[in-house]
C-alpha cells in the first residue's frame, strides 16, 4: 500500500472512509480481496510470497493498513514481512491502542514502515521511522499516508488530498466510481517539487503521483472501504494490470457485527 486517504468522523453519514492504493512489484503474487477461507470474517487480498496483506477489514469493524517508509539505503534483506503486522492485528482481539504501541515498541525488526490500526470508535497510527515511543490516536478528521510519515507533504499526497477533501461523501451509496477516479491520477510531480529519498531523479518522477503506471512496478489495485453511520460498511477493490487497465473489481457489502457507530 503506498498511498491512502482517511476520513475519521469527517460526514455526518459515514464516520469513516478509506481510499487507497496499492503499489506493488506485477511480478510479485497476491490474491484479491476475499473473505478468508478459515476466517471468513476477515476480508483482504493476500500476499503470497510474505503471508500478510496490506489492507484489511473484518466485519465487526476493525481495520488495518500499512505502506513502506522509502528508506532505501536502509534495507534489511532478512526482515519479517511488514503485511503480516496488517494481519496480525484483524485476527487478533487486542484494541487498536495497545496493538499500536506495542508495533511501536518493538517495529525496529522491520524495514521502514507507517501502520494505521483502527476499528469503530478508534484509529491509531505507528510507525518505525517516526522517533516517536508511543503510537499516535487519530483524532476526527482528515489525513493521508504515503511513504513517509503520516500528512506529510508530499506532492501526491497533496494531490490526493485536494480531489478528496472536499467530496461530499452523499454519493458514495449510489456510486464508488468518483472516488476511484480520484485515485487514478497518473500526474507527476514537477522536478522541483520531488522528494529527495536516495532514488534516481527517474524513479523519483515515476513515484510521484498517486496512480502509477510502469512494465515492472506500479498500482496494483485501489481500495474502499466505507462504514455508514448505520452500520453498513462497503468494501471495493479494483485491481489493475501493467497498462494500467482496470481487471477486476470485487465488491463486499455487508453490515457490522458490531454496534453502529458513534459520532464523537
């Protein structure tokens, strides 16, 4: 997952919203999102080679993703997969808070990475390249996560950022399609504008927008996951290509087991 938008108690109807999408290696295997076979109640896709996935949700309401701190002269080859911190949290019972400190405490093992844990009534992001001892409580609000820290500027980002912040979210029953359009913006960045993270100036233009479009790397799917204020939660990926041609599209509508949820 290398960019996602979050809204956390930001629409009187839907308390939260999730759009995001996935960067990946085409070479590297993973299923799409679907129910998990021995827990049908957790939905995501699956990364084969390392075991975890890089967004998630079950149907009470908990939520998890995770994207790469770009750090690239600070590689571990022998790390543990950073998805399985993605799934580690959706089949456990531990409360976002506590699961999210404790990655904080000890997520020095893993490569660079930010990690957003939340379910109903709390979101929590960790991060091991933050210098920070505790996780941090999001509170009702708007933000987006790329591959630094949390809100931080950068010009994807801040494009994201823009189409969504100000989308009314009245639509979103009726159709997804506005939000995906949203994330399918293949603009650059202009040079001037590029983050500088130990990557050729090439890489770095071909990084910089939200969308990503490459023969060997770039936007494997786009995500959404919604929760309506009562209790019905929409969860949608449309997978990708190397062209960047729409493949697939998996839709999982359900209700929460789980209370509806409360505006703060």
């Amino acid at each position: 997952m290398c960019i996602a938008y979050l809204a956390i108690a930001a629409h009187p109807q839907w308390p939260l919203l999730i759009a995001a999408n996935r960067d990946e290696f085409h070479a590297r295997p993973s299923l799409p999102a679907a129910p998990w076979p021995d827990r049908p109640d957790i939905i995501s896709g699956i990364d084969l080679t390392g075991g975890g996935t890089w967004l998630g949700v079950t149907r009470r309401g908990r939520y998890a993703l995770i994207t790469n701190y770009r750090d690239p002269g600070n590689v571990q080859l022998d790390a543990p997969s950073r998805g399985m911190l993605v799934s580690t949290y959706l089949e456990s019972d531990q409360d976002p808070r506590s699961y999210a400190d404790e990655v904080q405490r000890t997520g020095d093992a893993y490569n660079g990475f930010n990690l957003i844990v939340g379910d109903i009534g709390t979101a929590c992001y960790a991060g091991n390249r933050n210098g920070q001892n505790q996780a941090q409580i999001l509170q009702a609000g708007r933000y987006v996560l790329s591959n630094h820290l949390l809100d931080t500027p950068w010009p994807k980002s801040t494009r994201l950022r823009q189409a969504l912040q100000s989308w009314p979210g009245d639509g979103l029953a009726q159709s997804l399609t506005p939000l995906f359009t949203a994330l399918r913006d293949t603009t650059p960045a202009d040079d001037q504008d590029l983050p500088q993270t130990g990557l050729s100036l090439e890489r770095e233009r071909l990084l910089s927008s939200p969308f990503i479009i490459s023969p060997d790397y770039g936007t494997r799917c786009s995500t959404i996951f919604a929760i309506h204020a009562s209790g019905r939660a929409i969860f949608s990926e449309l997978s990708y290509g190397p062209d960047g041609v729409p493949a697939d599209r998996h839709d999982w509508p359900y209700i929460l087991d789980a209370p509806a949820p409360v505006l703060p």
